[in-house]
C-alpha cells in the first residue's frame, strides 16, 4: 500500500515524465521503486534530485548579477580548470589575481594538511599567540620596508580596507579620506564609500560623508589633500581601470604631500602585490614608502586572507581607548596563514625567480597580442589589458575564448577591455597557445 508521502512523490515524477497521475492501486515495480526513493530523499529532495549543480546554484547561491559564467569547475591545477565534463581551460585570470603560484602549488597544499593536523580556529583574533600567524606576519615584515612591521589579518582585501580607514581616523583624529575616480577598493560599507565610479556607488547612498573622488595621476588633485585629510588611499596600479599604472613622478609627489600635510598614505596593493608587477611589492617601482600597504587575493595563497600593515606606533592605537578598536573573529584563520607563508615562500625561492620571470613573460604576451581589432593594450607585469571599440565586441571575444578553452573576463570600469592576470607560473607554451586562441576569436 503506498502512503501520502509515495502518491506526491510519485506524481510529481510523471508529471515530470508526462505520464498520467495513479489512480490504481497496482502500479510497476520499476515506478515503485521511483516513488520509495523519492520517499526516502523527501519531497524537497526529490525536486533537487532532478535538478543539476547549475540548476542549484541558480537558486540557492546568492547571485551577484544575471549573467554568471556558471562554469562548474572540478578540479584546478597550474594554470589549468578542469569542467565536470573534463574540458580543460587556461586560466587567464587566477581567481582574480589570487593564484599567483599556480593552482593548488604542493608546497601549499603540504602546508594546509600540517597545519590540520594542528588546530583549526581557536579563538578570536589577537589573544592566543598562533605560529601561522606569527611566522606569517615576521615573513611579510623581513620583506618590507622598515616602517611597515605591524601586521593585522583579516578575512578579505575589503575587510583591510575597512580597518585600514579605522586606523587612519584614530592616528590622524582627522575624517577627511581622499580616494580616486576609476580605483576599486572592496564593496563593504566603508569601501563601496571610496571606490571611484557613481554607478556602483549610488544604489547604496547615504554611504560614509567626508570622502572626496580626485582624478588618479593628477598634479591638480594634489592640491585639495591638506590638514584635515586622515588619509589617501590609492591603488598603487589602478586595477578595475584597465591596468592604468601611474608616472613616478605623480606617485612621488603624492607621497611628499601626505608627508607635508601629515596625511596618511594607504597604498591598495592587494592586486599589485606578490609579483604581479614583476616585482614583490608594486611600490617598489615608484621607489617609496606608503604608510600603510592593503595586501589580499594572493596573499592567502588560494585560502580567504587580507591584511593591512603598518608601524607599530601607528597600529597600537587600536589598543587603547577604547580597547579592542579593531576586532575580528576569523581573521588570519590559521589554514589561511599557513597556506600563504608556503605560497610566498614558494614566491621567494631561487632568488624570486617566479617574479624574475614575469617580465619575460610580459614581453611574449605583447609580441603575440597582435590584430586590427585589438586598439591598444595596457599592461603593467603580468597583468594585460587588451582593449576593443566596445563591451559588446569585448564580450563577444571572451564567450567564444571560454568555449575554446581559455578563461578570461572583463575590468569593472573598462567594459571593453579582456582582463590577463594568470598565475605567474604560466608556461611559455600555455601563453602561446591562449594568445593563438584570443586571435582566432578576434578573427571570428
């Protein structure tokens, strides 16, 4: 005899198979068997159970726009994702500027199982003495400037930002914060509040007051940065713009006048930083010192980690009045740590020949990178900007180069430009043949 829970999940299956709903009590014992499995799974289950992962994505992952790649990706390695179908990609964008040493580096994946096999989160941030934390945080300092030797963790490069502006009120006592037209910075309150384009911003107003957009490698903007500025935060090569570096000459006079008017200087290195310029750090290009550096996406070596860095003197504000000024309870997840010490150690080995090799790199994707419909390219290391006349042909290249097998995607305020930003462990052959790929589809 079948119950009530069998006769709906059975309906639901002809219908489904648009055979006629039951209304005998001798059914197959092929359908029987359908309806005792639905049974089991539960009526929810049951639709799931006919639904795909893409399907269940849809519904249940919170979406951030209409159109996602929905790739369903089962396994990265290198510079290669591989689909559920097996299909093999390139990757021309490493998470975002995240997968600097390549997908899943043994050497990470080593230090994530050791560390397991120790603790997981234990308490919040900053009471217990973690050696993830600790032997990451002497690491990053013994390879920065001698200012920058205080390090606090976070969860996310949007999370460092955050703190990052905590910390320039309470140092300066002072609201004012300076930030530029075109720079990304996080979509958090407080972030979202600093990013430079009103098409982001405005849905979301009434946003943090006291925040003035100046124009990125102006001399002119200099002039509004004065005694009541807190801080200036930049992106020390505005990303989201299309890889737009700034001169020297602009980078440094912006530093003498947060010095002069005793201005904070936040340099956003979250995507710059871990080689991507072909240097460890992207301020070294400039030859300065920032005040505070935000570091994210590789840092974390593939694992959820931000930090912002500064002097001590400056950082031990957030100690006293009142106590515990900045707090967080994830923040430098000890797996996270460990995965990122092993991936900048990876990053430093030999001499940092990982770095070394990127502007050799550079230089093929540019010598390769050539067709009437490609109007300019904007690069700055390993990281290219190709730009077309539109989004809608810049689109049109990217669809056809994910069906042929190389991930790619656009820049937030550069519609029509193709983002490149692979592992810096890209081989020589893997960029001959992605760059073979984006030519074709510019043909097509």
């Amino acid at each position: 005899m079948r119950n009530n829970s069998q006769v709906r999940s059975l309906t639901f299956l002809l219908l489904i198979f648009d055979f006629p709903t039951p209304d005998s009590p001798t059914l197959p014992t092929n359908i029987l068997n359908l309806c005792v499995l639905c049974t089991v799974i539960g009526q929810q289950s049951s639709v799931n159970f006919l639904m795909n992962q893409r399907e269940l994505f849809l519904k249940h992952v919170a979406q951030t726009s209409t159109t996602p790649l929905a790739l369903e990706i089962v396994k990265a390695e290198g510079c290669k994702l591989y689909d559920t179908a097996g299909k093999e990609y390139i990757d021309l964008i490493g998470g975002i500027s995240v997968a600097n040493t390549g997908h899943r580096h043994p050497e990470v994946i080593a230090a994530i199982q050791q560390q397991l096999e120790a603790y997981l989160h234990i308490m919040v941030y900053g009471e217990f003495v973690e050696a993830p934390q600790v032997q990451y945080a002497k690491l990053l300092t013994d390879n920065l400037p001698a200012s920058l030797n205080s390090v606090y963790f976070t969860n996310s490069g949007a999370e460092a930002v955050e703190g990052a502006m905590k910390l320039a009120k309470r140092v300066t006592n002072r609201t004012q914060i300076v930030s530029f037209n075109n720079s990304y910075h996080g979509s958090t309150q407080g972030a979202l509040s600093i990013i430079g384009d009103e098409y982001w911003r405005n849905a979301f107003r009434p946003l943090l007051p006291d925040v003035l957009h100046l124009e990125y490698n102006s001399f002119d903007s200099l002039g509004f940065i004065n005694e009541n500025t807190a801080c200036v935060i930049a992106e020390t090569v505005q990303a989201e713009a299309g890889v737009k570096p700034p001169s020297k000459e602009w980078m440094q006079a912006l530093r003498k006048k947060c010095t002069a008017t005793g201005t904070l200087l936040i340099l956003d290195e979250i995507q710059t930083g871990f080689g991507r310029t072909g240097t460890l750090w992207g301020f070294q290009h400039f030859d300065l010192v920032p005040d505070v550096i935000l570091l994210g996406k590789a840092l974390g070596g593939g694992m959820p980690l931000g930090a912002f860095i500064a002097d001590k003197n400056l950082m031990d504000t957030f100690t006293d009045n009142p106590v515990l000024g900045h707090i967080t309870t994830f923040g430098g997840h000890p797996v996270s740590c460990a995965a990122g010490m092993a991936a900048m150690k990876v990053l430093l080995a030999d001499e940092q020949a990982i770095i070394k090799s990127v502007a050799a790199k550079q230089k093929l994707f540019l010598s390769l990178l050539v067709h009437p419909k490609i109007k300019a390219i904007h690069s700055f290391g390993l990281w290219i900007a190709i730009e077309f006349d539109s989004f809608e042909t810049n689109k049109k290249v990217i669809d056809k180069c994910i069906a042929a097998g190389v991930l790619t995607d656009w820049f937030l305020f550069a519609a029509n430009c193709l983002r490149i930003s692979p592992p810096l462990t890209i081989l020589d052959d893997e960029i001959k043949v992605a760059c073979a790929v984006i030519l074709s589809c510019c043909d097509s």
